[in-house]
C-alpha cells in the first residue's frame, strides 16, 4: 500500500467520529417518485425531513462520499480502475415496501392489535421504525418496542433471531431502488473522469433479471433509472487467503469492541468477500487493474469479510448504510463512513 493511499484515509477509520451535527434547516429531499414510499409520511418518526436516518447527519454523508471520491481520483491517477461495490439488500435497494407488507401479515395473523393498521401504528408512534431482516436488526427492532414484545413475545421471537415478516418469500421486483443511485452514478464519472465502476452485488431470493430490474426499472417506477447497471447475484467462495484475513480482522474487532456483541463472519460475509476477489481479478476495458475503493453494506460482518478479501485492506474504504425508516444492526457504530441514503448527492 503507498503511502499516499495510507495518508488519504487517516484517521483511521475505525476511530470514534465527534457527534453529528444536525441536519441543515432547509435541506430538501428531491421530489418523490409516485411509486416510491413518502418518507415524511410513512416513515415518521424514524425519517428526517431530507430523507436521511436521524443516526448520519447530512455533513457525514457528505464527508464519506468525498473519502470515496479522493480514492477514486487517486487511484484513476495511477492507472486503475475504481470501484464502488453496494451490497442489494437494505442498501442498493429500498426494501420498506416488502417489509412493511410482511410486518402487516405478521401482525394480521397474529392479531396483534396494536399494528393491524401499519400505517397508523407509524403515525401515531406505536411503531418507532419498521424492521430490518437480519438478526441484528431484528434485535434493535425488539429493543426499540419492548411493549409488544412482552406482549407478544411467540410473535416478535427472542434475541438472536430474525422477525417471521417473511422476507425472502417476496420478490425483489417489489422493492424499489434507493434513491439518488443514479446521481450517485453520475458524480462518480465526474470524479473518475468516466473510468470508475459501480458494481451491485449479494445473494438471496429471486434471479439476477429481478434484481437489474430493481437498478434499471425509470424512476417514476420506484428503479433507479441506470442504463445497463454492473449487477451481480449469488455468493462465490472466498479464497482460504482472504477468509483467514477476515477472521483475525474480527478476532481483533471483537477485542476492541467487548461492550457490542460480537461479530460473526457467515455465509453472507464470505459471499460479499467472494464478490470483491472476482470483481478485483478482473481487468478494466483496457487491461488496467481493477481496485475497490469502497464497499457499501448494513452490516458489519460482511464489510469485515470485505476487508479481509479487498486489496487495500483495512485501507478499503468500508461504508455502513443504516437505511432510514429501518432499525439496523448497532455493531460498528464508531465507523465514521456511515450514510442513510443516497440522496441528497452530496455536492
């Protein structure tokens, strides 16, 4: 690793960021889609007025995105291809609308009362947020709405565990993109001058044609509105390389960080780590090396795993997304590249 690349991402990354500063007053989300949720209506309180998660403020999303932006410059500068790799779910895409659809037909089954009507229960704050779908967000989820747990403790499940709401039984065609994917698109080939590459990549339900339908379905359809996106579906093998890396970088992580519940590496992190090995052993359209710049996810294991895989190492710049409406996974809160949204495109 040069030198220069070390002193672009100092300080380090995993150092505790100062508090975030509030969100602008005046800051305006770009109009909404007709197809897209309306995040001041449907997702209060969870939701600023920007659209962004209360948790990242507007200036840190700004600050990470131009992290990126100076690698990719730097990089480009040395003959390279940069890369931006986003993880699908909970990230790339907008999955409030299978979510919130699952979370209803749990509660309407189970007749818990106090959520028959979602859309109420948000408004009038018996729901703080809607619920991610891993365990880990599963677990905020609990901890935000202790009440209907207790009251309902054979419908909500235990720590650990993920939310019945029946996920993955949905198709991806039924999210929407996150917003701002194709600004974000735009400034990366301002920044790279047309060089850098942004892959979509991960696993799960459904066929690759679902998910580039996701990134290339108009705007007005809930897409993203990209023409021809990199998408990538299923889970390769890491090398035994790069997950001996990844285990001794959380062995580390979870050492630094007894106070959170431990990190593990999965199938999903060794997916995500398969996926920068591929992406980084391939060659730009001209025979240059390809470098990922920055990998974008919710959670920690699988930027760890990404770590472990990415050329840069620890020096990949690794992004968690907490995606606004949704409780998260809490572990890596201390990461300063966070954001909520890919909207506003910071400027």
């Amino acid at each position: 690793m040069t030198g220069r690349i070390k002193d672009l991402l100092t300080p380090p990354l995993r150092r505790t960021p100062a508090p975030a500063a509030p969100t602008p007053a005046g800051l305006q989300r770009a109009p909404t889609a007709p197809a897209r949720p309306v995040d001041t209506q449907q997702f209060a309180p969870s939701v600023t007025a920007a659209g962004l998660n209360p948790a990242v403020s507007a200036e840190r999303q700004k600050a990470t995105f131009e992290r990126v932006f100076k690698l990719g410059k730097l990089l480009v500068s040395q003959g390279k291809v940069p890369v931006i790799v986003i993880d699908h779910r909970l990230t790339a895409m907008d999955d409030r609308p299978i979510i919130k659809a699952g979370l209803q037909d749990l509660a309407r089954r189970n007749n818990v009362t106090e959520l028959l009507d979602v859309d109420a229960a948000l408004a009038n704050g018996t729901l703080k947020s809607l619920p991610g779908y891993t365990e880990q967000a599963s677990d905020h989820w609990r901890a935000q709405h202790p009440e209907l747990v207790a009251k309902y403790p054979q419908v909500f499940g235990g720590e650990g565990s993920r939310l019945n709401i029946g996920f993955m039984s949905h198709s991806p065609r039924e999210a929407n993109a996150t917003a701002g994917l194709a600004e974000l698109a735009q400034r990366w080939a301002v920044e790279t001058g047309g060089k850098g590459q942004i892959v979509f990549a991960g696993s799960g339900t459904g066929t690759l044609a679902d998910f580039v339908n996701v990134y290339s379905r108009p705007k007005a359809q809930g897409g993203a509105g990209l023409e021809n996106p990199d998408v990538r579906f299923g889970a390769p093998s890491p090398s035994a390389a790069a997950t001996a890396r990844a285990q001794a970088l959380v062995q580390t992580y979870n050492q630094q960080h007894q106070d959170e519940e431990p990190v593990r590496l999965d199938q999903d992190s060794a997916g995500k780590a398969g996926w920068i090995e591929t992406i980084e052993g391939e060659q730009g359209p001209n025979g240059e090396e390809k470098v990922v710049a920055a990998f974008i996810d919710d959670r920690a294991d699988n930027r760890i795993g990404a770590e472990g895989a990415a050329k840069l190492g620890q020096n990949l710049i690794a992004i968690k997304a907490d995606a606004p409406g949704l409780s998260f996974s809490q572990n890596d809160d201390a990461n300063e590249n966070q954001i909520s949204t890919f909207s506003p495109n910071p400027q």
